[in-house]
C-alpha cells in the first residue's frame, strides 16, 4: 500500500503570505505616521496661537501703560505686494537683559521685513539712543538697533492704523496711517493682521487712555514757585511796615502823654468803666453777642 507524503508550502503560498504581512505593517505604520503628524500639527497650532495671543497680550499691556510724555510715530511704505509699517515708541521705560547684560532702551520699535518667501517678519527692536525728536532730545536717524527680536515669521500682512481723538465722530477721517504729532498721543491704535493666506483677518483695537504730561507738571511748578515766594516776601515786608507804624505811634503816643503830665492834667489811676463813653462796651468773651 502506498502511504501519501506530507505536502510542503508552494512558493507562490509563502510570497502571498509575506505580501500580505507587508501590506498590514505598511498599513500599521502609515496610520501611526499619521496619527503623530496631526499630533504634531495641532501642537504646532497650539504654539501658534499661544504666540499670536502673547503678541496681542503683549501690545496691549504696552499700550495701556504708555506714559504721558510718551511720543508715537506710525510709517508706512509701500512695497508692492506688502505694506510695510515702523511703529516706534519714545520716552517709554524698558529695561531688558541680552547676552546677560542689563539694557536700558532709549526708543523702540516695531516694524515689519519682507521675506524671500513673500510674507512678512515681525520684529522687535530696541535703540539705546533717541530716534525721534522731542523736547528732550534730538533723533539720531542712523542709529543702529542694540537688539532685535523677531516676534512673527512668515505672516499674510500686518498693518496698522492710528485714530485721532479729536476726530471720534468721523470714521473715514478718523484712522491714518501715518502719525507724526509731537507732544499728543492717538487715541486708538487699530492692528489688522492675516497670519497665513487661509486664516482668517483679525482686527483687535488698543486704546490709549490719555494721562497727564509729567514734563508739563514740573514746568508748571517751576512757574509757580516765583509766584509763591514773591507772595510771601511782600506778606513780610507788609508786616515789617506795619510794625514800623505801630512802634511810631507808640512813641508819639508816649511822648504826647509826657508833655500833658508836665502841663499838670489830671492822670487816671484806674482803666474806664465798661460802657464810659459814647459806644457801649463789646460782649464778654464768651458771652452772647447781640
């Protein structure tokens, strides 16, 4: 009797089945490569938009606490595809550390750069000199940056626009896009900003409270000063006057009673009774008056 063999694995069986194991790990991995590329992109949105909300937290902690004396000047230039702006602040305290030294900034600036790529850079820089005229200083127009930080990269656009106060009832004469007033402050700075070409146009406003001038303060102390010790001199020499006056009447007075004793005219040894004479006599202290 003829006993069967035990059948091998054909070749064709074995390159169908390492086929089919390979496409279920290719499948495994593209799904895990999928999974850790959106991860990865919502976190790169997250950081993105934790970055866009600190630079509007940002800006609008700076504008609010900008001082009275505070000087703004707002450019514009066209650059064809781009608007390009250099916002800068003047006579504003800021102190920073970089390369751990201590930097006190005279001007600040926040302007914006093309890139190769088309889109625009948001920078920060911060001047040890003045860059813009005032009643304390002169600007130094070739000035150079001691530090620069790039706040934004590749952003749409990002324009700004001022408001004046005194113009609040008028929207379209209202916002500028330029501002170069000495000695006054916008009310209102209005930013519109696209960070990429799909998102959506974002426009947040910062108001300006208006606050009192330091410098005019001391000015008008110092005026005042003058005033107030010219008042206090003629006060003394009025005074000094008036007892001048009273000591002359004194000695007249007591030379006028020396020659009426020596004409012999009787003397009082006791003061007037209250009420002697045509007047009546004044209330007792702290009695009741008519």
């Amino acid at each position: 009797m003829r006993r069967r063999g035990r059948r091998g694995i054909l070749l064709l069986e074995a390159v169908l089945a390492l086929a089919i194991a390979g496409i279920l790990l290719v499948s495994v991995m593209w799904i895990v490569d999928g999974a850790l590329q959106m991860s990865n992109e919502m976190a790169d949105d997250g950081r993105e938009h934790m970055t866009q909300e600190a630079l509007i937290n940002f800006l609008d902690r700076n504008f609010s606490q900008l001082p009275g004396n505070a000087e703004v000047e707002l450019e514009r230039q066209d650059a064809g595809s781009h608007f390009l702006s250099d916002l800068t602040f003047q006579n504003v305290p800021t102190s920073f550390s970089w390369s751990g030294q201590a930097i006190s900034a005279e001007a600040v600036q926040l302007s914006t750069i093309p890139t190769r790529s088309g889109d625009l850079d948001v920078v920060l820089r911060y001047y040890e000199e003045a860059i813009l005229d005032d009643s304390d200083s002169t600007a130094n127009v070739n000035a150079e940056p001691v530090a620069e930080i790039t706040l934004l990269k590749d952003v749409f656009f990002f324009e700004w626009w001022a408001r004046d106060g005194r113009a609040l009832g008028d929207d379209a004469q209202g916002y500028t896009e330029t501002w170069d007033v000495r000695g006054r402050l916008p009310i209102q700075m209005e930013l519109r900003v696209k960070f990429d070409e799909n998102s959506d146009e974002i426009v947040h406003h910062f108001w300006l409270p208006p606050k009192l001038n330091p410098e005019s303060v001391v000015r008008s102390q110092r005026r005042a000063a003058p005033q107030g010790g010219g008042g206090n001199s003629g006060r003394n020499s009025s005074g000094r006057d008036a007892g001048r006056g009273r000591e002359g009447g004194d000695r007249r007075e007591s030379r006028g009673s020396s020659r009426g004793s020596d004409r012999g005219a009787p003397t009082r040894t006791t003061p007037p009774s209250r009420g002697s004479g045509n007047r009546a006599a004044p209330p007792n202290p702290g009695g009741s008056g008519r």
